[in-house]
C-alpha cells in the first residue's frame, strides 16, 4: 500500500490524480489543509509519497508550490496531468430557487468566473478545498441549507450532493499538471531511471549580460528540449532571480553532459527531479 499525502480531502482533484496515476494500487489519502502541511508530513514519515498541483493551463504556475520543493530536499519521481472539471451542487432539498452562496477553493472560483457572472444573486465564498466545500455543506446541513458548492462531480456524488450543473468550467481546455515526490532515497524504487525522459532544474544566474541566453544555447546544442521556464525573484537580492526550469530529452547520456556545460554558467543549480513525461 502506498500512503499519498495530498492537499484536500477525499474527492479533490489531488484525490482524483493520485487514484489515476496510481491506477491499480492500493493508497492510503493522508489528506492535508496546505501544502506546506504536505510536504511536512513527507519529510516526517519518509515512506510517504507527496502529490501537488504546480501549474494550471489557466491559472497558471502555483508559484509558492515550486519554492516548497526547493526547500523541502524531496525529489520529483514523476508527473501527471488532470482534465480539470467543475459542477455546482448542493443540498437534496435545495434548488436554483433557494441557492444564495456557492463555496469554493479560489482558483476553481476563478476558474467558473463567466458562470457565476450568469448568476449574480449567488454570491460566492472562498474555501480551502472545493472537494471539503462540498463535505462541509453536506455534514453541516442543518445550518447550510442554501449554500451550493463548486466541486468535482466524483466529489458531489461521495457527499451526496446534488448536481444542479455540471461541467461550468469556462474553458473546457483546463488542466492541472501535478508532481509526485518523495524522498531522494525512495525515488529510486519509484522510477526506473533508465526510463526517464524529462527534468526540472532550479538554478540562479550571475547577474551578467547575456548569462541566461548562454544557459538556452548550450541546452538547445546537447538538443535539449525547454518545455517550461518560470522565474521568482530571490528575496533580499535585487534584481536577481531563481530560474526553474524544465527539460526534455531522449538520451539520457547527452542531458546528463548538457548538465556538466551548464553548471559552471549558474549558481546553485538543483535537479529537483528526473523522471518519465507522460
């Protein structure tokens, strides 16, 4: 059995990937308020295995997310990515009629910003967790009737909610890409090495003239594919910046000796993982 810490509660999206990417195995939710939360219960139990979201197609890089895994020591064993769709629901006796709040984490809000704009006498709520919006409404009905939530519908059905509409999303092209991490010393049973085919990096740069432009330029000559660059500013130096970075090849012999051409142009570079894009 594998024991996956995730941020939310059963039925959450972090619910959902981590049953797919695990399809077949038996797991364990450790489920967690925050992330921060995550990554802490990995580090005390080192057999557990982490799985957070760390970039949306509309929301966006989950910015705070990449600097737990810098700091965290754990090592990305692999990655997936979840069609992400919203349903609205509430209570079985409630309807569009007595709906006058809807629950939500702020992103999946966001995320069905143009259906609630379609409904405008229902105000909206943030919350931690869509999935725990749902939980809360259904285990609290005496004092929640009126209240909707916006939630997965696999969320919606284990609580027993009622699906008022499904799929509000307003791009149906959302997806989630998620990371699983674990310990440096459990990665190895994880993910076969000779298998992988992606990495992300993290380094910073002398603040210098054309420094990052050398860094592209020896990874495109080892024919190193740059699929994500995402910068954050380190704090208290100005002007100076970590650079995480993402990767893609097919000879595992000649990223290695792209990484050997790149260390002595960076500062403090860190592969936080290598493992197989699916």
């Amino acid at each position: 059995m594998k024991r996956i810490a995730i941020q939310g509660r059963i039925g959450s999206f972090h619910d959902i990937a981590a049953h797919q990417y695990f399809e077949g195995e038996q797991l364990q939710l450790v489920c967690c308020d925050t992330f921060e939360e995550v990554f802490d219960n990995v580090k005390r139990d080192p057999t557990m295995i982490a799985m957070t979201a760390i970039e949306n197609t509309i929301a966006g890089s989950l910015l705070h997310n990449y600097e737990l895994l810098r700091d965290s020591g754990l090592t990305v064993v692999g990655e997936h990515k979840l069609h992400i769709s919203h349903c609205i629901c509430c209570l079985p006796d409630d309807d569009w009629e007595t709906i006058q709040e809807v629950h939500s984490h702020p992103v999946a809000l966001m995320q069905c910003r143009n259906f609630l704009a379609g409904h405008p006498s229902i105000k909206a709520v943030e919350s931690d967790d869509t999935a725990g919006s749902a939980q809360y409404i259904s285990e609290n009905s005496y004092k929640c009737q009126g209240w909707a939530a916006i939630c997965s519908s696999t969320a919606a059905r284990l609580y027993g909610m009622k699906v008022l509409e499904d799929h509000i999303e307003d791009n149906k092209h959302n997806y989630t890409r998620f990371l699983v991490s674990s310990t440096p010393m459990k990665a190895d049973f994880l993910r076969p090495l000779e298998k992988t085919n992606k990495s992300s990096l993290v380094f910073s740069l002398p603040h210098e003239e054309g420094s990052l432009s050398q860094v592209l330029s020896i990874l495109t000559f080892y024919k190193i594919n740059l699929t994500k660059i995402q910068s954050l500013p380190i704090i208290g130096h100005e002007w100076e910046y970590l650079f995480y970075v993402d990767v893609t090849y097919d000879n595992l012999t000649r990223y290695r000796q792209s990484i050997d051409a790149i260390i002595p142009l960076t500062k403090e570079l860190k592969i936080l993982g290598e493992y197989e894009s699916k």
